[in-house]
DNA sequence: TTGAAAGCGCTAACAA
DNA sequence: TTGTTAGCGCTTTCAA
C-alpha cells in the first residue's frame, strides 16, 4: 500500500499515525490516506502491538455476569474502552477464586493494557499479584481489605443510612439487618453504615444482624426463615441486597406475614424488575452503568499517565421508595 | 529462556507447543519446561500472533447487554472460548445498524479467527460484508432473512406452540398475539408459529395480531392500550416476550383490568425474576446458557475445520405455567 | 520531511 | 531430533 501511495512504508505508517514522531508533508499524508482507502488498508494490529508492545486490549474481570448488577457496569466498561479505540476482553471468574488468579495470570499473559477488576474478594491473591506489576488496575465494586489501586463503586454508607432512616421514620426499631458474605467488601461497608447510622438514630437499642451465606435468594430465604420464625420478630429488615430481599419475600410467603402491613423490607442495588415484584420493593438504586463508564474512565487516565485524584470514587445512590415499606404497625 | 534450557529458541517453541511439527526428546522438554517454569516464562501471544496469524480472539457481538436474555448466552459463549484458550471480545451496538457494521469492521481489523453475532437484523450489512470474508461466523438468536451462516437459538416455534395450545386448552377463544419489532427474525418465526398453530388449533376463527415498536415494556403498554380499551376485549394475550408481556400488566393495572381472572397473558424468554412479579408470568423458558455455549462450540468446530451438521440448532424451549394464566371466564 | 535499516518475539520451512 | 535462517507487518532510530 505505501508502494502504490509511492511512498517507503515507515512514511506510510507516520501519515496514519499523526502522534508519531516526525510530522508529514500534507501533500504526502493525503496520497497515503487516499491510497489507504482505495485498498481498504487497516494496519495489523498484531504486527503494531509487537512492535509497539501495546496490544489495544484491556482485561474486564467479573465475578458472574449472571448477576444483574454486571450487565450494566460491563456495559458503560465496554462502551468508554471502545470510543477510546481499546479492546474489551471478557472474562468470568464463576465467583471462584481460583479461577480469578487463573484468569488474570491469562489475561496478563496476552499482555492486557489494563484491567478493570469487579470479583476482587476481601482477600484476593490475583490483585495482590497486580501490586508491583505495573498494569494499570482499577477496581469496581468490590475491592480488598487492603490495595493500592483506584477504587469505584457506589455510595453504599449514604445508601443504607437513607434506608435506615427510612425505617426508623416509619416507627420502626425492631429492625434486623442481614448481612451477605463477610468475605465481600460490599458487605462490609454496608453492615458498617448500618452500624454507624443506628448509634447515631437509635443509640443503645438493642439490634439484630444475621450473616447471610451468599447475595443469594437461597441465603436470604435461609437466614430470615429463622429471623421470622420466633416470637418477637423485628417489624422490619433491612437486606445486603436485593437478592436477599427477594428470599425475604419467600420466607413471609411461607409463614403468611404480610408484607409490607406487618413487616417492612428494604433491599440495596435495585435490579431490574424490582419495581414489578411483589410488593415493589423498596431498595437503593445505584448507578451501575456510571460506574462502569468511571472506572474505565479512571483506567483510561492512568494509562495515559494523567493524575488520578481521588483514588476512591463512590457515585451517589439514592433510596427508592416502593411497596414494602410501611409504619411499623401499633399492634407490636 | 531458551538460553538457560541450553537449547535454540526454535526447540524451546517445539517443546512449549507439543502439536508443532518436529517431535522433541523427553529429556529436552523436560529441560525447556524447567526453564520456562523458573523465569515465569509466558510466549509473547503478540509475537505469536503475528508468526502464526491466528488472534487467539473472538468477536462477540450483542445488540445490548441490558437486555436480560444476553448476559446467559454471552457466559455460555465466553466459559466455552476460554476453555479452548479462546479470548472472548466483547462488542455492544446498542441495538444500532451503523453501530453493527463498525464494530463488526473493528473486529475484523484486530483479526478475530471467529465472530458470533447476535445483533443480526433481517436485514444486516455487518453479516452481508461477512459472507465472502472466510471468517468462521456464527449466529445466535437473531438471523438475517437469508444468510448462508450456522445459526444456533431457541426452539420459539415449538414455545409458541406449546404456549397457544394452553390458552386453548383453559377455553380462550378471543386471543391477541403481541409481537414485536418486525425487522427481528424472531418476531418473525414466532408469528408464523402462532399462525400455523393457529390454523391447526382454531381453523377459520379471526384472530389478532398486533404489531408493537419494540421488544420493551414501553411498546407493549401502548400497544395493549389500544386493544384493551375498546369493547370485546381479548380474553388472552400472548407475547412476543416478556418485556411486552409487562408492558401489558402495565396497562392491565392502568384499566383495572385482572390477571388471570379476567385475561390471561403468556410471555416469551423466561428473563429473571419472571416468577416474582406479579402475578408470576406464565412464559416459554429458553436454555440460553446452553444456546451460548452450542453457539460458541460450533465456532470451534468451524474454526477446526470439522464438518458441521445440521447447521440450525434450535434448542429445546418449554412453557413454564404459573399464575398470570387462568380458564376463560364464562362471562365472556 | 522522508528514506534506510533494524528489530519487536515468535514459529515455519529447510537443513543437518 | 535439533539447529539455522528467515520473516510475519509494523514502528522506531538514525541518517540524509
């Protein structure tokens, strides 16, 4: 192609790539655009990666894409990396650690440019073997314990301090949060915004928190049907998720407590569909898709070697009120 | 590496890829595996690329991955990619023809050995420019009208059946068909579904079909609206998916109009939390794990050069009856 | 502003 | 069974 533009190739490749060193006649840069076109010329990217030893792909990490609160976050990821010309590589962990130390060892292998991390457990070998890699890494959502890297996700605290007061302004105080997996970061900030907000809302009152096994319904189910099944059971619970809130409704579908008239819920992600369950429930709504845009945004600035300032991003959540939320009955 | 293994780089290559010609003794394998295992060392997938013209990449493209059917199938399809050491290119047009071509264009000019598109409108320009490419293409879900491409999706025909011959069977008499967007090859097949099912069922009595805008909530409100709110009413619905299928609750609600007792509707895909709203949908679940990942091993086998027999794989789909389905009442 | 030459890290073809 | 040589298609360095 640069043959039929009656040019040497290394001409040819500096007309195509303005940024490149030594800049090119125009009349010159117009000849191999033009012979570029009447070709279809699209240079190797292989051939570019080797010689340039970036290979325009970045490595997206998730823990199971069947979890709805991914779909978005993947999105606004792929999105931001395609407009700035870079590959997405998708690769799903299962929720296996294991697999996640296997995957990002792979993805470093092919020699990503970056990776946006969402499975990052509490402790995580695979981000701890990213630490002096150089790869620039951001992390979504979940991150662990301790890390160097940047950081986005929801606002969580403001999320349950909003759902919390919530409750506590229906009347309620007999309230029981449940949990998820202590072994998620997610969980965590979340049970400590629980905790902070009650001293401040309700100091000294007794409270009621239950580790669920998984951010699954099953887990949900499973922990509330003993919550539930007592006497002097709270009139209210407060769920790590909506998954857990989900297995909530069951459990009240099974011992026929009415919700929201003799029990309130309130979830945290708002997935699809949660204002058509029944009743709508009452959940934090976070911005999935925005914190996928942010963390890639992040990426693309690290890459570049732009400053990141903060290095923690939390985007605002709000509470949705629905359905499942009531007065705490005076009955009680 | 090769250095410390005391062998030519050539024979180290030979010894890392046992499928390359050239057998290798034992005890020099034994020695380069050494080698490579105490420096850490990974072939440069780059440099291997360009010797070998092989990408070691897919090109995965989806319509939108909001859409809950997809995340399934793009699991299916990445799990099976990986397993063969496949990268999995994530690419999403958000439901945009222009947004097809370029992506689709991007993906051939980072050299994908493989594309699985399930984007495909009845009529594409993405998948017309790949008929002659020597690109091994794969289609799931959505097909052009005419296209010489595997295609891998749900059996919907055989749902659609399934799902007419229940209204039938509760004693509906007075059904509408809601379809969908008509450039949509699944709009398509399950109408003509409907209408043979029909003729077979109900030969002679006038039915209705109505035509919504999308496959959303949005357009199956509007278009339930309308059919709803004048006299002599259907008795049943029947969706082209669930999405139109909730657009139709929403309009229920809106008349005050109940499921099941006064109309009964089924849906199409059986997304999640289908059984949690309410009243839970009657609908046609369709493997789309197991679609993504049929999808994704006949790539390969594509990609292997093997024979690929039949080239239609319609997976099994299955009526799932729960509550939004009830007998006609007689006072119709 | 352009050309010449070298080389990124592998593997294919050929020779020993 | 192993070594030699060459070259994949670009971009970079150096020289003109």
């Amino acid at each position: 192609m640069a043959e039929l533009a009656g040019v040497h190739p290394a001409t040819a490749s500096r007309a195509l790539n303005p940024d490149l060193p030594g800049r090119i006649s125009e009349e010159t840069t117009r000849k191999v655009v033009e012979a570029a076109r009447r070709l279809g010329y699209r240079p190797d990217p292989t051939a570019r990666s080797l010689r340039t030893r970036r290979s325009g792909v970045v490595g997206v990490v998730v823990p199971d894409l069947l979890n709805p609160v991914l779909p978005p976050i993947v999105r606004g990821i792929e999105e931001t990396l395609w407009e700035a010309g870079l590959g997405c590589l998708l690769a799903d962990t299962d929720n296996r650690p294991d697999r996640e130390t296997a995957l990002v060892e792979e993805l470093r292998a092919r020699r990503c440019e970056g990776l946006i991390i969402a499975t990052a457990a509490r402790q995580s070998e695979a981000v701890a073997s990213l630490i002096d890699s150089g790869i620039p890494t951001v992390l979504v959502t979940r991150e662990p314990d301790d890390h160097p890297f940047p950081f986005v996700g929801g606002d969580d605290e403001a999320g349950v301090e909003a759902a919390l007061e919530h409750l506590v302004g229906l009347g309620h105080r007999r309230i029981a949060y449940l949990t998820g997996p202590t072994d998620l970061s997610t969980t965590v900030r979340r049970l400590m915004a629980f905790r902070q907000m009650w001293e401040r809302l309700l100091p000294g009152v007794r409270r009621t928190v239950v580790h669920t096994e998984g951010f699954t319904v099953a887990a949900g189910r499973k922990a509330s049907l003993d919550l539930l099944s007592g006497e002097d059971r709270p009139t209210a619970i407060l769920a790590g998720n909506d998954m857990i809130a989900l297995g909530v409704y069951e459990t009240l579908q099974t011992l026929g407590i009415d919700c929201p008239r003799e029990i309130s819920v309130v979830g945290h992600n708002d997935m699809p569909f949660m204002d058509q369950v029944h009743p709508p429930l009452t959940t934090v709504t976070i911005p999935q898709y925005e914190v996928g845009r942010e963390a890639a945004r992040l990426l693309l600035d690290i890459r570049e070697g732009r400053e990141v300032t903060p290095t923690r991003r939390l985007l605002p959540t709000r509470l949705v009120v629905r359905g499942s939320t009531a007065p705490a009955s005076v009955a009680h």
